[in-house]
C-alpha cells in the first residue's frame, strides 16, 4: 500500500534550505565564518539532528533549547539559528544569529516561495485538514509539479518545515493552514500569499488560545480576506459559520454541500457503507451517480468535495478527478480501516480528537453498525477546548450510549464520557475506565474479536496509538499508523517563567485508592475546598466524579456556584456558614448545608419556607475540636426543635476530629461522644441517609460500620495527613511546582545579594536568578523555602525573596543555565522536595504549603 503523500522527511531531497536565502530573508547575523551553506531541513530537537539538519534553538515551554546547542555540535550538526552567540566552540559550524527563531523561519518561508514563484492553495478550518490535502494532491498531480506539506505536522512551523523539501520545478504548493493561537493566519497568509483556499468545517474554538468561538473565525476570516480577485475560495456551504465568510472575501466563492441544495457541487444520496462511501454529484449540468471514496463518514466526505472544485479551478475535469479519488485511500489514523489479528474491523480515528469529530465519528457507526455483532468504542482525550470540555465529553457519552455495545475509556478526562453513558442508561458492565494502554489491549484480548466485531478508536492522546499497534494483525502494518512523536514544538513558541504541574493521572489513582480503602458502602465525599487545596477545583472535581467521588464539599457558597457553572451535577455540601438569604440560591443549585446552631436553623426554615423549597442540611456536633457545631451535650434537645422544622431536610449528621493526625486516643474519646449521640437520635427513632466524622487522617485511623462516609481531602491530593498512620503506597502527589532559571551569574567574594544585603557570598559563587518570589506564594518570613532543584540536584535559596524573584546558589551544579528547569516542589530526577518537608522548613503544615501558592501560577 502507498501514501499518496509521502512526508516530506522520508522523501530524497535536495539540500533546499540555503543559508544565504535565510540571511537575506532574515536580517539575520553570522556568528564566526560559515561552513555548510545548505541544509537539508530544519531541526527542532536535539535527539532528531543529523549532520545535514539545520538545528534551530528557540525559547519553549520547558525552556530555552540553545542550551541543547553544544550537544548539537556533538550530534555532527552542521548548522545552527540562534538568539545570541553561543558559548560553545563553534569552529566547523555554521552559527547563524536571528532575532526571533519562528519569525525568522517565517520570512524565509515567504522568501522562497517568491523565488520559485510557486502558488500556494491553502487548507483552512478545524478539522479534516489532511484529508484535503491529499486528495488535491492526487487530482492535481495529475497536471503540475506539486509540493505537498506534511500532513501530520501541526502549527505554524509546518509552514517552513515542508518548504525546505520545496523543489524549483514545482508549480503549486499545498499546505495546512493550523492556526493555533490568535494571530497565527496573518503570518501565514503574509509568509504565504495564497491563491485558493478551502475551508470546510469551524467546529470549535479549539485550543485555550482562543476567547471564543468568534476569535477563532476570525482568524479564518483573515484567510478568506487575503486572497487575491482572481482567486478561489471554496466553502461548506452547510456549516454557517463557514458560509458566513464568503461576504469578506475578493475571490470567487464555490460553494460544496450534502444538505444545502444550492451548493455549487453536491453531493447526494450519500451512503456509508464500512469501507466506502457512495454518493451522487451534481455540478451545473454535470451530474454523476455512485460515485465512490474510501473515506468513510459524511465529514470526511466534504474534503474530498472542495478538492474537486480546485480540481476543476485548475482544469482537472471532473469525471477525470472522480476516478481518482476513488482510488483515494484513508489516511493513518483518520478514520482508517484496518484488521486486527483476529479479523475485527478496525477504524483508527487516532489523529486528533474534539467533540465534533468525536461526534462525527459516532454519527458514521451508528450508520454502519448494523452489519456486526458488537459495536466497540474506545475513546481517549479531547483536545482542551474552553470550559465547555465537560459538556463535550458528556455529549460524546450519551452519544456512545446510543450506538456503541461497549465502551472503554483512556484516560482522566475521557472517564466523564464514561460517566455520561452510564447516566444514559448505558449498562454499567459494558463500561470500563483505563488510565494505561496495556490494559486496555488485555481487555480486548479477552474480549475474542471476531469479524463480526467493530472497534473504532477515538482520540488524540498517543497512548491510544499503541493500543492500536496492538491490534493489528501483522507488525507490519504498523507502518500505516501514526507517528509517535511530532517533529515540531506544538504552538507557538513561548516562556512561560513559573507554571504549576497537576497529574491528573496520579489524582484519580488516589480517589480511586480512597475509595478502595473505604470499602463499596461507604460513600466518598471529596474536598475540593480552597480551589481543591490549591490545585484547581473544576480539575479535582471532575476526575474525583468519574473516579469513585460521589459527594463533594466547598467551603461557601461561591465555590459551590463555581462548580455548577461548569456543569457539575455531583451533590456538594458547603461547608463553612451560609448566610440565610443565600439559602434560596442553596436550593435552587440544590446544595446542601452545614447547620451548627438552631437560630441559624430557624432562618434557613423561613427562608425556605417563603420559597416552599426544602433546604437539604447536614447537622454538625462538636465533640470536642471546639469551632463550629451543636455542643454534644445539647445535641438530642436540638435535635428536637430542628425536627420540627418542616421545609429542612437533614441528610446528614457529623462530627470533625481536631487530632486524628497525632492522638488515636483522644479521636476514640470524639468517636464514642459522636456515637452515643446517634445512638439515643435512633433510639428515638431519628435516622439519617448520612453519618460522618473521618477527614483524611480520620479515615486512616477510625473504620467503624456506624459511619457510611468519609470526607476526605489531603489524601486526595496525594498529601501526607498522619503521622500516626501509612497512607497507601499507591497514593502520590498531584502538585508539581516548576520555574526557570532567568539569569546566571559570577560573583566574586564578598558580593552582596539581594534586598538589604542580607546573604554576602563566600568564595566564588555561581548565582541563578528565579522568576518567582512571595507574590507567587514563595513565603519570603519568617522562613523562607529553603532549597530547590535543578538538574536533580538541592540548591539552596539566598538573600531575601522579593515580590518576583529570588536567588539561588549553584555553585556546585555544573552548567546551570538560562532556561533550565527548576522544580520548587514536586520530583525531578531521583530527589524530590515533598509538601511535607516545605512544611518544616517554613514552620507549618502540608495543608499550608499548597493553599498559599498563588492562583496567578499558570495551572
Ligand atoms: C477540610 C475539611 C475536611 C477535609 O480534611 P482533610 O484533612 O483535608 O481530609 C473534612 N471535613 C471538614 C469539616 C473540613 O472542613
């Protein structure tokens, strides 16, 4: 089997990129005297370089890769693009110096394809991209000499990527316009200049870049505006956010369709079949029946479409460009069929995901779904979206719900569509939730596919790919799959100085861990208080729910909105006191509530009553931890008084330890008043859905068959809550805090550092500067954080912590340089600083260590 579009990296080339064109284009600098004078492509990471690359360092997320520059060299490169001169020998390579590497790389794009005079079509919009593009590959290949870009490459360096394979006989040019942050078209159409273009789907504001939906059209906009009179654009005339943007633009407009009859070219009678897709065409007088693609899904189906309008743009017939686009095969891991081992048809939608394609996908099986026996989903992760991932994972679920027999899940966020399916009545035995591959290929091991069987795999996480390549009936066709690893940095180049890390993996092992340690009966109520102890309550919330969570608690009232906000249905329990008038909005979010005092009890019950709603309430006794609650001793008579509060419902009872991390005895004291109380309320009869007492450490220490739940929240978050017990081995933490080194320098003895001179070095010492300090949440007194970690390695904080910075010492780490990774609080290499050891150095405990780091941190 043959691709019809071969990446650009396998492909023979000549050595395209010139070091003059980049110099020219550029504006950039030699470093030195030149050597090589051409490259063969450019090269982004250090473990891809080979001697005819071109190594082009730039600023990223983990930080800067000029530090990877010597080890370049090393690796036999040739060449180099980068911001400053290097500190290394350069002798025998060519250093060429840029202001910006992505814009420098951009300039060139647009110098060389003014040189060669080539044309550029360029493929816009959110989904089906290289499907297009492959298919106006093959129709116009047929007439000109075609240069077509990398189909799996994404961003905006897939523009010059594919063009250093650009050749000076090509004619035309065929490119992915991925745009992934405002911004991005206008580079591209100005590096570019197109003269065709086609969009066909605007699904969603589809990366966090983007405000909102009308941004992202916006940028599709910027396309549609930049082509010339005499150019084309060709658009879905069946998506409306699509249609709209034929009013802004000079070119001919054409328009493509299955259920707009007024579009130029449309197709009809579509039918989907396993293998193929069959369907009428009409173009003016033009009409052809049963025609047939082997690209399976009416989405897909539009790509192949708007490539016959350029077909014919370029004087392709169209009964020409029909035969051969039956020929036309699915690309890897786009709605792909293949075999598995055992005969089962396999449908690799693996190449990226979001709800619409997901959608579109389910929309397909449902069609064909008739001719198995069992109909398998497996769905990984989405592409994060905005808020509304949530209500898209949940989409995806009901829909599998309808046409899938079984459903198994990748993955944190993927386990909300599982969840999604079960409250629409899928069974709950044919869903499973997997956080690891190999899992998953053993359950559909057992699971004995036959031909009968149809499993489609859905999702953009590679780890799903491998479940895949497990599948397959023979090694070899591996080679049709997906690559594992992209050659370019995704998204636009950025530093970002001090983020915080959440392993949304290790938080639903800890819920699930929690709940396996209180047994099936017991229910789990999560705390996902203080924005979920600092780690983000809508992430913590969401993968506790699908994890075995079934209840959650906030403090206030404002935290529980903050969560309905975003669709979360769970039941959720505000903690702390709500004032009175707030209890109506308690109940309309159906909300439950802490009651510690009649008085407040009572003005719940007007309120309420007022309304003729019910308050739903648990009801706290204090027995012995001295804050909020009922005093013990009181408890029977108010509970009296409380019962006669008709428009309260009382959930719950419960009590809160104040020691259970370090005095069993006194815990057993609070567990036998707080039972003996519940005791004498059954004994007159009085009964709950819910007793409680365990917190964290609670839960270690007390198991007690009168208490039916837990409130748990340190352990949760992977953090220590006892001294007087182990937690589970298999609970780890979530949080890591990360920095980048900002400046590395040499001070002689006796150098003062930092406000008020309080460190003055020693002896010769290496001083890094970090982007982070107390209005990070880096305490600056009365003790500061003591050490961090670079390069696996402790160095010790120096002089005061300012509002944004701080210095550290490195004088015994070796190459300590700008960009390089610090970790604050988490593992890097074989050490790790934990929550629990920050809490000695600063004086306090882990539950202080990661509330106060501030939420300005990137999460
Ligand atoms: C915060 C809180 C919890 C959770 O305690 P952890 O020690 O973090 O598990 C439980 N109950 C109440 C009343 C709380 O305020």
């Amino acid at each position: 089997m043959k691709l019809t579009c071969t990446p650009a990296r396998l492909r023979y080339t000549l050595d395209m990129i010139s070091l003059y064109d980049i110099l020219k284009a550029a504006n950039g600098q030699l470093f030195g005297e030149p050597s090589s004078h051409l490259f063969a492509k450019f090269c982004f990471d250090v473990r891809d370089v080979t001697p005819s690359s071109l190594f082009v360092a730039m600023r990223n997320q983990r930080g800067d890769s000029h530090a990877d520059i010597p080890e370049a060299i090393q690796r036999g490169v040739k060449g180099i693009v980068c911001h400053g001169p290097p500190e290394v020998d350069t002798s025998g390579v060519t250093v060429l110096m840029v202001n910006d590497s992505v814009d420098a790389l951009m300039a060139w794009s647009r110098y060389v394809l003014a040189k060669y005079q080539v044309r550029t079509i360029a493929v816009g919009g959110t989904s089906g991209k290289s499907v297009t593009l492959a298919a106006l590959h093959k129709l116009l290949a047929t007439r000109y000499k075609v240069h077509c870009g990398d189909l799996d490459d994404e961003g905006l360096l897939s523009l010059p990527v594919s063009l250093a394979a650009l050749e000076p006989h090509h004619q035309l040019v065929l490119l992915k316009f991925d745009v992934t942050q405002p911004g991005d078209m206008h580079q591209l159409v100005q590096a570019t200049q197109p003269d065709v273009a086609i969009i066909d789907h605007l699904d969603v504001a589809h990366t966090l870049s983007f405000s909102d939906h009308d941004q992202y059209v916006d940028e599709q906009r910027t396309l549609a505006r930049a082509l010339p009179a005499d150019g084309l654009l060709v658009l879905n005339n069946d998506d409306e956010a699509v249609r709209t943007l034929a009013s802004v633009s000079l070119a001919t407009v054409q328009t493509i369709g299955i259920i707009q009859q007024d579009s130029d070219l449309l197709a009809s009678n579509v039918t989907l079949a396993p293998h193929r897709t069959v369907f009428d065409v009409r173009w003016g007088d033009e009409r052809y029946q049963m025609c047939t693609v082997q690209l399976l899904g009416e989405h897909v189906l539009y790509g192949a479409l708007a490539a016959l309008l350029v077909g014919i743009h370029f004087a392709v017939p169209l009964s020409e460009s029909l035969k051969l686009l039956a020929q036309l095969e699915a690309l890897p891991g786009r709605m792909r069929p293949m075999r598995s081992k055992t005969g089962a048809l396999l449908i690799d939608d693996t190449y990226r995901a979001h709800t619409a394609s997901a959608l579109a996908a389910l929309d397909w099986l449902e069609q064909v779904r008739g001719g198995f026996r069992r109909v398998i989903c497996i769905l990984g992760e989405m592409e994060r979206g905005s808020q509304r991932q949530q209500q898209g994972y949940r989409a995806v679920g009901r829909r599998v719900a309808q046409v899938a027999d079984a459903f198994l899940t990748l993955g944190a966020d993927a386990a909300q569509a599982a969840r999604s399916a079960i409250d629409h009545d899928m069974p709950e035995h044919a869903i499973r939730m997997f956080y690891n591959p190999a899992e998953i290929s053993a359950i559909l091991e057992r699971l004995d596919l036959g031909t009968d069987d149809i499993v489609l795999l859905k999702g953009g996480n590679r780890s799903l790919r491998t479940v895949v390549r497990d599948l397959l009936s023979t090694p070899n066709d591996a080679r049709l799959l997906l690559r594992q690893t992209p050659t370019i940095p995704l998204a636009r180049i950025q530093l970002r100085p001090t983020w915080l890390e959440l392993d949304s993996d290790a938080l639903a092992q800890n819920v699930r861990t929690i709940k396996a340690l209180l047994g099936r009966d017991k229910t789990l109520m999560t705390v996902v208080k203080a924005d979920g102890y600092g780690h983000g309550a809508l992430m913590v919330a969401r993968v506790a729910l699908v994890n075995g969570a079934d209840y959650l608690a906030v403090a206030n009232l404002g935290e529980a909105l903050q969560l309905r906000e975003v669709g979360i249905q769970a039941p959720i329990l505000v903690l702390s006191y709500l004032p009175p008038p707030m209890a109506r909005q308690a109940m309309q979010q159906h909300l439950s509530v802490a009651v510690f005092d009649l008085e407040q009890a009572r003005a719940y019950e007007r309120i309420a009553r007022d309304v003729e709603g019910k308050l739903v309430c648990h009801v706290k006794i204090d027995t012995g931890m001295g804050r909020l609650g009922i005093p013990a001793a009181n408890a029977i008579q108010t509970f009296r008084h409380l019962l006669a509060l008709k428009n309260l419902h009382i959930e719950g009872i419960y009590t809160h330890f104040s020691s259970a991390d370090d005095n069993a005895p006194y815990t057993e004291q609070q567990v036998d008043s707080f039972k003996s109380i519940v005791r004498a309320l059954r004994a007159a009869s009085i009964h709950f859905q819910y007793v409680h007492a365990a917190n964290s450490a609670g839960s270690l220490l007390v198991d007690d068959p009168m208490f039916n739940m837990a409130r748990v929240g340190l352990m949760t978050y992977g953090l220590r809550p006892s001294r007087l017990r182990e937690m589970p081995e298999s609970i780890k933490p979530v949080m890591t805090w990360k920095t980048t080194v900002l400046q590395v320098r040499q001070f002689p003895p006796n150098s003062p550092i930092g406000y008020g001179n309080s460190y003055i070095t020693q002896g010769q010492e290496t001083i890094a500067i970090l982007p982070v300090g107390y209005a990070d949440g880096l305490r600056r007194a009365p003790h500061t954080w003591r050490e961090v970690l670079i390069h696996g390695v402790r160095a010790p904080l120096v002089g005061r912590v300012s509002m944004e910075k701080c210095a550290i010492n490195v004088s015994h780490i070796p190459n300590v340089a700008v960009g390089d990774e610090v970790v604050l609080l988490g593992q890097q290499g074989e050490d790790s600083i934990s929550a629990e050891e920050i809490a000695t150095w600063l004086g306090t405990i882990n539950y202080e260590v990661v509330t106060t780091i501030l939420p300005r941190q990137m999460r």
